[in-house]
C-alpha cells in the first residue's frame, strides 16, 4: 500500500485499522499549513510549536476514540483545533495574541506561476509587491478572510467556522478586501486587474 497515494479518509480508517504510517503521512501533509497558521496567529516560534503539537495529539487521540466525522475535510478540522487551542491559551494567560498584521505573510510565496522571459518576471515581481504592500493596508479582518481564501484554500464555510461569523460576513469581507484593493491601486495608479 503506497500511503502518499491514498485519501485523507482512506489514511485515517488505515490509522485506525493499526497502521501508524498513515498518520504520519497525514500530518507529513498538512504539516506546513497548519504551522504556518498557527505561527500567523501568535507570532511566536515556541508557542506555535507547542500549539502545532497540541494541535495534532488532540486530533490523534479523537481519530482513536472513534469520535473523528468524516463529512469534513481533515484540514480545516485540524486548523479548528489549532484555532481552539490558541484560544484556550490565550484566555489562560489573559493576554490577547499580537497581530501586526501580515509582514510575515507573502501571498504570493505560495502561488505558482508558469515560466515567463526575464521581463515578465521582473514586472510580475513588481507587480507583487505592489499587492503585498496594499493587502498591509486593509482592516485585520479582510486580510484575514485573504489569507484564509488564497494561502490555506479554504471554502467561505470553512472561513466562516473558523473566524465564528456567517458565510455572508465572511463573504462581504472578502468582497470589501476586493474593493478596497481596486481603490487603492487606482489612487496610486498601479496598472493591474484586481478581479
């Protein structure tokens, strides 16, 4: 059984039939996102590897129990229990997380382009660090919603479980992120398309 090959579901009924490997190839996948995430949240590299390992030995022991539902996605249920975790801490400690917005955060890191000549490169550079210094100015909550829905891939529901509003709200920040953007290319006459 080649492990890399299977689905989420199929790793996680392999773990619970006894096969460890599956669910080191399930954590082996979803690893960097989740950690990245976490690490966006609380700015702190212990922490956020304290919390990553939290993160997963609370979905283990549930995958164990019995109690894990299949009608989810594995990763935004993962990123539940980190955003949980990260919650129980905080209120712990009584301090809120700091979020200075998303210097650490490149959008673009993760989005893969197809090969250009040297002066498309050089514009698309630019390009990007136009939208990376703009998204720097939109409210926390549509940069949030932006990040959610481009770096972690995750649906409007899943964005709105996770940021504990309804589908609409999460919607219209995204829809606001959008407009926002537009008018601030517009003031400082960037040419490119913001859809």
């Amino acid at each position: 059984m080649i492990l890399s090959k299977l689905t989420e579901q199929e790793l996680i009924h392999a773990y619970i039939k006894g096969n460890e490997n599956a669910i080191e190839q399930l954590i082996l996948r979803h690893k960097n996102r989740v950690y990245s995430y976490i690490y966006y949240k609380v700015k702190d590299e212990e922490l956020a590897e304290d919390i990553f390992q939290d993160t997963f030995i609370k979905a283990i022991n549930t995958i164990k129990k019995g109690n894990y539902n299949d009608e989810g996605k594995f990763l935004p249920w993962v990123l539940r229990i980190a955003h949980n975790l990260m919650i129980d801490y905080f209120r712990k400690n009584s301090r809120m997380p700091m979020v200075k917005g998303a210097e650490d955060f490149d959008i673009f890191d993760v989005l893969t382009s197809p090969e250009k000549n040297v002066e498309q490169s050089i514009e698309s550079t630019q390009l990007y660090k136009h939208l990376k210094t703009l998204i720097k100015h939109l409210p926390n909550d549509q940069k949030e919603v932006i990040m959610m829905r481009l770096y972690f891939d995750m649906s409007f529901k899943e964005i709105a479980d996770m940021t504990n509003v309804s589908i609409n709200t999460a919607l219209g920040r995204m829809r606001y992120a959008l407009i926002n953007l537009r008018k601030m290319v517009e003031e400082k006459n960037i040419s490119l398309v913001i859809q």
